[in-house]
C-alpha cells in the first residue's frame, strides 16, 4: 500500500510531534473509523515517555484522515492530529 501526504498534512506532522513514519504504520495497522465528507480515519497509540510543551507524558495517539486515491491502492493523507496523554 502507498501512502502520499498533501503540503497540509507534512506541516501538521512537523508541528504536532509526529512522524511520518507513525502515520504510515497507523494507516497500515491502526483501528478505521469513518471521518466527515467521506474520508477514512485511522487510529494508533505510541509509547511516548517524553515532554511535549512543557509537560511529560507516556503516550500519545496518532490520528490520520485521508482518501483513496483514485487507483483505489494508495492513501493520500490530508491531515494529522496528535493526542498527548
């Protein structure tokens, strides 16, 4: 499975403390769930151990909204969200 990232997306990697590399496997392996505007959404947790702002925290939950691309083999990524706890 490929996996793309719109401009949108990499920025909101870059500014909420993810990697591309956990996006993808959250895509990969992560719980679905449908999104608004019929998009797909896929959820994982990672182990953290960290600070983030100023505060620690054990872990933190990636969420990925993205579409099928128009082959029907790839995802392109639109946004990121990540949940520190």
């Amino acid at each position: 499975m490929r996996v793309r990232f719109l401009d949108h997306a990499l920025q909101r990697i870059a500014e909420r403390g993810a990697s591309e590399h956990e996006v993808i496997s959250t895509i990969e392996s992560g719980e679905r769930f449908p999104a608004k505007f019929g998009r797909t959404g896929f959820r994982s947790n990672f182990p953290f151990h960290g600070e983030w702002l100023g505060r620690t925290y054990a872990a933190k939950q990636i969420e990925a909204i993205a579409v099928n691309d128009v082959d029907d083999t790839s995802w392109v990524v639109i946004t990121v969200v990540v949940r520190y706890y």
